[in-house]
C-alpha cells in the first residue's frame, strides 16, 4: 500500500509539471519550490488528479505537511512537532518570585516572566489586572494597608510556529500591614544571638547581638533590669564573683512603628565566675592533644600539639617520660626501623591561681 502511495504521489508530481502556468523559475534557495508559487506542487496536482486513491495519498501528505509546520529535530534526528514543543515548554514553564514571595503571597515585582521557552518557543504575558500586577511583573502594587489581599491571574501565551497554547498562574497580592501588624510580626521574629556557646540560662559573655531594626520596619530600643550585669546593648557582661550565685536579668525590647508601640522581655541568667578550682576542672576536661594528619594516640608519625592553656585561663605545662622521643613542646623522633614502637606518657599540670590538677596521655610513636 506504502508503495501505491509513493508511485500515486510521483506520477501526480509529474502531472504538474504538464500544468499549464506552473513551470516558474526555480527559487535559489530553495530549488524545489518556484518563484511566485501560491499553491504547492501537491495542491497543484490535487486539482488535477481524477484517481480516488492518487488523491487520498496526496491529500494526506498536504496534511502532514500542514502538521509538521515548524518541525525541528533533536540530537537524534528525532522529529518534534510543533505541538510537541509547545506542550514541553508549557509543562516547564514557571514563575520566578522575588525573594521569599510565592504565588500565594506577593509582596514586590516578579524576579521574571520568561519570554522564550526552554526549548525555543515565544511565550508572551497577559495580566488580569494590570493595575495590581503589570504584564511583564515589574510593577506589583499592593492593596492599601487594611484592605483584602487581591487575586490576580497571569496568562501566558507560548507560541511555536502555528500553534500556541496558554498557561495561568493565580497569585495572591499581599495588602500592605498596618502598622500594627508591622510591630506583631517584628515582634513574633525578634530573638538575641548570643555570644559562643551561651544561651538565655548560662550567659557568660557580652551578647552578640540586640537587634535594633525589625524586617518589617520597627524600630527596637532595649532597656536592662541590671546594667551593672547586662547593659542595654548587650556589649557589656559582668560575671557575678565566684561563690555569690548567678544573676537574673530582663532584657526588655521596645517594638515601635509610627506611633505604635509593643514590648517583648528576655530573661537571661548570667553565670557566675569560675573558682580556681572550677576553672582548673573544666581545663581539664576539655584538654586534648592534636595530632598531625591521619595521626591518633595509637599511631603518632609526626609532631603533636600540646596546648599551652586552658579556655578558663589555666596554664598548661607537660612532661614526657621519653623527651627524646616526644619533646614538650610536641616535637617527635621516631624510633629506627627494627627497633619497635615506643610508647610515651604525656602529663599535663593545670594550674589556675594556686589550684592544680594534672591529666595523662599515652602515646605510640611509630617506628621507621
């Protein structure tokens, strides 16, 4: 049947060329086509063509053609329609928002409205309210504070030869906040960074930071039940003395926006001072030795790090049982090949205002 059909549209073809009126000179780019040409070679022979099943053939073609308008191929030399294209681009299609927005909260111009499809269609944008949300997203203007929120919808246009196809999105525009709601949502987001480890029950240094701006435009004042512990900005901490107990303190923020005003309180604990003893324990729990490279206590190949002091202020000093094999000061001489490994014992003495304590560590040098 394939073949009836080729020799049905090769004998219509040569029937055109005896068409009065459609020999024209060939076009230089396109030789198969002729200058001046309205119809096709194919619609030229249809109205000619008496034979039921010549013109079955050559009407399928004509439509096939038709359906292949703007055809491309991939990488493969795989055809993709029109259609195809469309439908691809229109399934990847997406709205970019401009910092944390999304379609249902609006609340500053689209970051883009793209314009041209993933894979080379035209994509073009309608708004249904302009007023609200412009074309090409670059204008967005919010409902006056108080008022509802307004829902926009954005049309999109993707076009690849003769077909197109159209997507929406509907977004939601958020109205402007009252200054109330202003202060409420600085308010709910204020928190304190503090300073290194602490937190709001064990603060033992100056607080890094008390934010003096809210995202949503307030402005914050900070007032401290103890300045003499906490002053109000939070840079400067005094410990209590050892022995005297930890002491409270409220920070109090003052949330204000155009008259409007809020307070939020934080209370901190503030830890006292380490005794001597304290602060010679804690050294010495957090005392480790660094090794080099893929080294461990069971293993040492190269020089090891012996700290000096302590976190809490300790001085730190070390004694090795084998100087010539670990120094002090961490230098290490391996034993010669054949000789064995050596096992070494590193003391550290912590002492911190008379109070000492010491900590030991074995150690296996490796030999060559």
């Amino acid at each position: 049947m394939k073949k009836a059909a080729i020799s049905a549209i090769a004998a219509a073809m040569l029937l055109t060329a005896a068409v009065p009126g459609a020999a024209f000179a060939q076009n230089d780019k396109h030789p198969w086509k002729q200058d001046g040409e309205k119809k096709t070679g194919l619609e030229n022979a249809l109205e000619h063509v008496k034979n039921e099943r010549a013109r079955a053939a050559i009407e399928a073609n004509i439509e096939r053609k038709k359906n292949h308008n703007g055809d491309e191929e991939d990488g493969d030399g795989q055809e993709h329609t029109a259609a195809y294209i469309v439908a691809r681009d229109k399934a990847a299609l997406a709205i970019d928002f401009g910092g944390a927005d999304t379609a249902g909260s609006v609340t500053q111009p689209l970051d883009a409205l793209p314009s041209v499809g993933a894979n080379g269609s035209t994509i073009t944008w309608a708004s249904s309210n302009p007023a609200v949300i412009s074309a090409d997203g670059k204008t967005v203007v919010r409902p006056a504070a108080g008022s509802s929120d307004a829902t926009v919808t954005l049309t999109a246009t993707i076009t690849y030869g003769n077909v197109s196809a159209t997507k929406t999105f509907e977004l939601t525009v958020k109205a402007l906040w009252t200054d109330a709601q202003r202060v409420a949502l600085d308010k709910e987001a204020l928190a304190i960074d503090f300073g290194g480890a602490d937190a709001a029950g064990s603060v033992t240094q100056p607080l890094d930071t008390l934010p003096t701006q809210g995202a949503y435009g307030s402005a914050i004042t900070w007032a401290s039940s103890s300045p003499a512990v906490i002053s109000a900005d939070g840079k400067t901490v005094v410990r209590p003395a050892a022995g005297s107990g930890d002491a409270t303190v409220t920070l109090t923020a003052y949330i204000a926006y155009n008259g409007t005003v809020d307070t939020k309180a934080f209370t901190l604990v503030v830890k006292q001072q380490l005794t001597a003893a304290q602060k010679v324990a804690a050294d010495k729990e957090a005392l480790a030795i660094g090794y080099t490279a893929t080294d461990s206590a069971v293993s040492v190949t190269g020089p090891v790090t012996l700290p000096k002091t302590g976190a809490n202020g300790s001085a730190i000093v070390w004694v090795s049982s084998q100087p010539a094999v670990i120094s002090t000061e961490g230098a290490v001489v391996r034993p010669a090949d054949g000789t064995g490994d050596k096992a070494v014992m590193l003391t550290a003495v912590i002492v911190n205002e008379g109070v000492s304590d010491t900590k030991t560590f074995v150690l296996t040098v490796k030999e060559w």
